[in-house]
C-alpha cells in the first residue's frame, strides 16, 4: 500500500474533519470580503451620483438609504439579481461612468416612484 494511502487510513476522520472545518472558515471569510467589496462599490456610486435623492433631495451619509433606478431606455435594464447588479457596478468602476438613466433615489422615493409608475 502505498504511503499516502495508509496515512488516509490512519487519519481519515481527522482529515475529513480539517478539511469541513477549512470550508466553513474559507466561506465565512469570502462571504465577508464580498460584502467589503460590495460596500465599497455602492459607495461609489452613490458619491458619483452626488449623494443626493433625485427625487426629494435627501442627502444622507449612509449608502443603504440609496436605491438605483432606471430609467427603461437605460442600459442598465437587465440587473435583476444584486449579482447582476454588482457586475454593472464594477464595469461603471472601471470605467469611471455611470450610464445616463441611472438615478440615485432614498428608498422612500423609489417605492413612491414604483408604486405611481412615474418615471
Ligand atoms: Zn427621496
């Protein structure tokens, strides 16, 4: 038998334990390093869209008070999953534009604006 073999044998369930361990750690970390990225990027759109609500004119220093809209003519049309979402935002980033049609909206205007279908 060859050596690696037997050392599987011998160390099986410590192997198997490490390995799950190492999963569950590698998850935890990659989970919170996409939300540092994510963060980041929406802070970036919000400070290249002024940090202000098109709508109200509401001026918060907290990203999560901002919503994107779109207009239908916009390019940006096809970003249904936040996953979708964030690939537009790292194409805006490395371009350094942000797509006319895009407007920066508190969350409280973006639901009035859905809800009375005003563009
Ligand atoms: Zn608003």
């Amino acid at each position: 038998m060859k050596y690696k073999e037997k050392y599987y044998q011998l160390h099986r369930t410590e192997m198997i334990e490490n390995s799950k361990n190492h999963y569950r750690d590698y998850k935890q970390k990659h989970r919170q390093y996409t939300k540092k990225c994510q963060r980041k990027l929406k802070k970036w759109v919000v400070d290249k869209l002024g940090r202000k609500c098109a709508r109200c004119g509401l001026i918060s220093e907290f990203d999560c008070v901002y919503d994107l809209h779109h207009t239908k003519d916009s390019k940006a049309e096809k970003w249904r999953t936040s996953y979708l979402r964030f690939r537009f935002f790292v194409k805006w980033r490395k371009e350094n534009n942000i797509p006319k049609g895009v407007f920066l909206l508190c969350s409280n205007c973006h639901r009035i604006i859905h809800m009375t279908k005003i563009e």
